[in-house]
C-alpha cells in the first residue's frame, strides 16, 4: 500500500457557529517527489468538532485505494476517540458514552469508522496555533472556509 501523510484542520465562529475545515494531502513518489493536494470546505451552522472530523472524512474518502495513513491533527477529541478506543465502546453501546449520555456526530463517526475498515491509519495529535507548518496551512484554509459563512 501507499504511503501518504495526511493534516486538518476545523475552525468555528462560534460553537455552534460558521465552520470551516482543511486538509492537506502529501504523497511521495518513488522518485522521491512530494505530490500535494488541499482540501477545503465549510458550513453555515455547526460546531468545531463536526469540521475536524470532517477534515478527516474528507481527506481519508479523497484517498483513491486502500493506503498506510499517517494522519496529523490537533484535535484531541478525534485522537482519544480513535487511540482510546472510545468511539468503538460508545458504537458497542448503541452510541451512548459512558456517563449515559448519547455520544455526539454520530453521522460522522460512523462515516469514519467505516473509512477505518479500508485504511491503515496512524493518529497523531500536534499542537495547535504552535508553528507546524502544515497545521497553520490547514487552518488558514479551514478559517477562509468559515469567513464565507460570517
């Protein structure tokens, strides 16, 4: 399978508020040449997390074939979920988090999860707003994506 790094980003005006999200994908062919694509994308009423995870989704589905993901966010609430195993208890309970309340994006953690199925992902999470190069770019576009909304 192919290797390919993958960052986001989610950014709210708001929480609910105007959302945008961005993803930066990077490939490096066998000639050693970084291949880039950016992925941007918003909405009028939604929360920040919703636009994190849809960054992810959204790199993950642009994704052509099954591939080794190193996958690159600030979202500590996407990484515990995945790497704590938190989001497969609250599925095994019908979507009810351990304090008894229903788990939150549903939709989308299902939509993930089943991107899961067909990748090999590696969760990582960076620090936000603290100078790594490809978080700042994804959310410059993720906060450009949001401007259209406010």
């Amino acid at each position: 399978m192919k290797h390919v790094d993958i960052f986001t980003d989610g950014a709210c005006s708001g929480n609910p508020g105007a959302g945008g999200w961005g993803a930066i994908l990077r490939y490096r062919t066998a000639d050693g040449n970084d291949i880039e694509k950016e992925l941007s994308g918003g909405a009028p009423d939604t929360t920040n997390n919703r636009m994190e995870l849809t960054a992810v989704i959204s790199a993950l589905e642009a994704l052509k074939e099954p591939c080794h993901v190193t996958l690159m966010t600030d979202s500590q609430y996407i990484v515990n979920a995945i790497t704590k195993k938190w989001v497969y208890g609250w599925k095994k309970k019908n979507w009810i988090k351990s304090d008894g309340k229903p788990a939150l994006n549903i939709d989308l953690w299902q939509a993930l999860l089943l991107l899961l199925d067909k990748h090999e992902v590696a969760f990582i999470w960076v620090k936000g707003h603290a100078g790594h190069p490809e978080n700042e770019r994804c959310d410059r576009l993720a906060v450009a994506q949001r401007d259209k909304f406010i």
